[in-house]
C-alpha cells in the first residue's frame, strides 16, 4: 500500500490496525506489528492519564507526552494495552469505521473501547503519517471520553 492510500486500503489499514490491539497471540502480535510499523516507527500518547498531567503540572512541567519508538517498544505498549482492557475480558477494541484519509500519507482511524453488553469504556482518535510504502512511521493517539 503505497501512502497516496485508495478506499480499499484504508479499510485494510483500519481492519489491521484495529486487530493489532486486540490481538491475543503474542508472535501474530508481534508479526502484525511489524507489518504495520516501519522499523523505527513511534507510537505517542498525546493526553496521558491524568494522574501524570497533574503530577507534571505540580512539577511546573507542561503537560507531557508519552511515546515508544520501534518493533520492540510498541510491542510492549500494545501488549499492555491488551492485558488491561482485552485479556482481562473486559473489552475490545473497534473502529468507527473506515479510517479518513487526512492530507497526503496521513490518516486518522476513530476507535471504541467496548464492553461485552455493548457499552463503551472509552475511546479515541488515531492520526497515522504513513512512508511511501503506507507502513505507519508516527502514530498519535488521543484519548477521549467515550
């Protein structure tokens, strides 16, 4: 998928991105990290929990983001995701339909966090800048209310 991306590979990127974090199988985990992610590829939490905005604020600091860099490092933040919100059972994750084509090379995908009786638990706004092979190389996450 080169990143000029077409109707049908947003709605393959949407499809894969959105099945990363609910993946339970570790190596598909990590295989589909891989394919979706160049090699140095960043992940940022643009609005971490509020907890650390209040403690960086008490430190004068502004407020911070949070971001992991290549295969390895987003393996571990999307691991952790899944055991807190889809492992536990709790939740899984879905779009909000097909991810938006942005400007040139640059998506955004719309998810929900959501419980067994159909309920969302929260929810969020992926902006994705795609390489030319339409591999993510910067992911910005926020968070929202549900």
């Amino acid at each position: 998928m080169s990143n000029r991306v077409d109707n049908n590979s947003l709605a393959t990127l949407t499809e894969q991105y959105i099945a990363v974090w609910n993946e339970a199988d570790q190596q598909a985990r990590v295989k589909r990290i891989a394919e979706l992610w160049t090699t140095e590829g960043t992940h940022v939490l643009v609005d971490p929990p509020q907890v650390i905005r209040e403690t960086a604020a008490a430190l004068n600091f502004p407020t911070p983001y949070m971001s992991v860099r290549g295969h390895r490092e987003l393996d571990a933040r999307i691991t952790r995701a899944y055991e807190m919100f889809v492992g536990s059972g709790t939740f899984v994750f879905r779009s909000r339909g097909v991810a938006q084509r942005l400007a040139e090379g640059v998506v955004g995908i719309g998810w929900d966090m959501v419980a067994a009786d159909g309920s969302v638990g929260g929810a969020g706004y992926d902006v994705l800048a795609l390489d030319e092979d339409g591999r993510i190389h910067a992911d910005h996450q926020y968070i929202g209310p549900a």
